[in-house]
C-alpha cells in the first residue's frame, strides 16, 4: 500500500495564513514566524500523518508475520519428508548390501 502524504493544504497554510497575518497585526507581532495555531495545525497534520505511517507499518508487519508462520510449517513439513527419505535411503543401501553380500 501506499504511504499516505500529508494534505498540500494543510502545509501551505500556515504560510498564507502568516502573510495575511503580517498586514493586520501591530509591528511586535510580525516577528513571530509561525502563529501558534499555525504551528499546532502542522503538528496536528504531523502527528495525524505518522499515525497513519505506524498503522502501515503495523499492517505490513502483520502480513510478513504471517508469511513467516506459512514458510514454518512448509519447512517443517519439508524436514519430516527428508528424515522419512532419508530413513528410506538407509534402509535401501541395508537391503542391498544384505544381497550384495549373500
């Protein structure tokens, strides 16, 4: 799935907001860089954007765990087949020296 991108909006707010802002507000205002509600707009833009990249992390991580369980059990079921061929094998190569012998 696709990481979610934060809003251009929401970026591009704050600094429109702020030019707006510099020709309404008193000169000792005008320093500030960011108006507070700017700033809490862009952690909340932050904040709601890193969640969304924890729960597609999570959800990737649940998907690989799963995958991980399957490649178990195939392994598994894999290493059972080789001890019983294996096993065959011996058996066979004692049948056929006992002939060999005979």
């Amino acid at each position: 799935q696709q990481q979610p991108q934060p809003q251009p909006q929401a970026q591009l707010q704050p600094q429109a907001q702020h030019q707006q802002s510099q020709h309404q507000q008193p000169p000792h205002q005008q320093q500030q860089a960011v108006p507070p509600t700017n700033l809490e707009e862009f952690r909340n833009t932050g904040v709601q954007w890193l969640r969304a990249l924890l729960g597609t992390y999570r959800q990737s991580a649940g998907v690989h765990e799963g995958r991980i369980a399957q490649m178990r059990a195939a392994l598994e079921r894999e290493s059972q087949n080789f001890e019983v061929l294996r096993n065959n094998i011996r058996k066979t190569e004692n049948v056929l020296r006992l002939l060999e012998d005979a």
